[in-house]
C-alpha cells in the first residue's frame, strides 16, 4: 500500500491511539498537525468527493467550538461551500483522525474500517 496522509491533533487521545494503530501494523503515513497547518477549503473538497460521505461527518460534532458556534443548529441552513469555507477556517471544527488515501477518505478512529481499507 502507498503512503497515507494523516491529519491529526496530536493532544488527542483518539489521535494518539490511531498513531499507535498505524505504528504497530508499519502503516507508512506521512502527518500533519491540524491546527498548526489546518486543512485548506481545497483539501477539505477534494477529501468530501473522494470520501463520498455526507458533509456532516467532517466536522467534530463534540468539540468546543462546535458547540460554541451552535453549529448542530446553523449547519442544516448553509451551503456545501460555506461549510467547506467554515471547515478550512479552524482546524478544531473538523473530525480527526482523518486518514486520506489514494481512493478513500477514513474520517475518526474505528479499527474494523481503517483494517479493512488499510491492511487489504
């Protein structure tokens, strides 16, 4: 398998684990940090075509500044590209781990999903 792309938030606990995940199966991932070089509004819809998930699932629905912004209420009114715009502007608003590989997209930490797209 080709190298991966792994967006992450290195504080993470969740992050941490997948880290560990890939680290014990020599899954070869190239890192990001995803407030320090967050996802730009290109990536993020490039990533949401390729993933062919709804737009919803990008975001970390249980973050802070999710629920500060009130985004469970304002998010069902926006646009596709007003999402992706809010998405780019702060890397804590999108869902993390995210891996992204050459024809898929694993957004958070479910080991069945990452071992079958990763380890076939």
């Amino acid at each position: 398998m080709k190298e991966v792309f792994f967006l992450q938030y290195p504080k993470c606990s969740t992050c941490q684990k997948a880290k560990r995940w890939l680290d014990e199966h020599n899954v070869s991932y190239t890192a990001r940090h995803i407030v320090e070089e967050k996802p730009t509004r290109e990536e993020l819809g490039e990533w949401y075509r390729k993933s062919k998930l709804p737009l919803k699932r990008f975001f970390n629905t249980s973050g802070l500044l999710y629920k500060e912004k009130d985004l469970k209420n304002c998010l069902p009114g926006m646009t596709e590209e007003e999402q992706l715009e809010l998405l780019s502007e702060n890397g804590m608003l999108v869902k993390r781990p995210l891996i992204v590989g050459e024809n898929f997209v694993l957004i958070g930490f479910r080991q069945k999903e990452w071992e079958e797209s990763l380890l076939k």
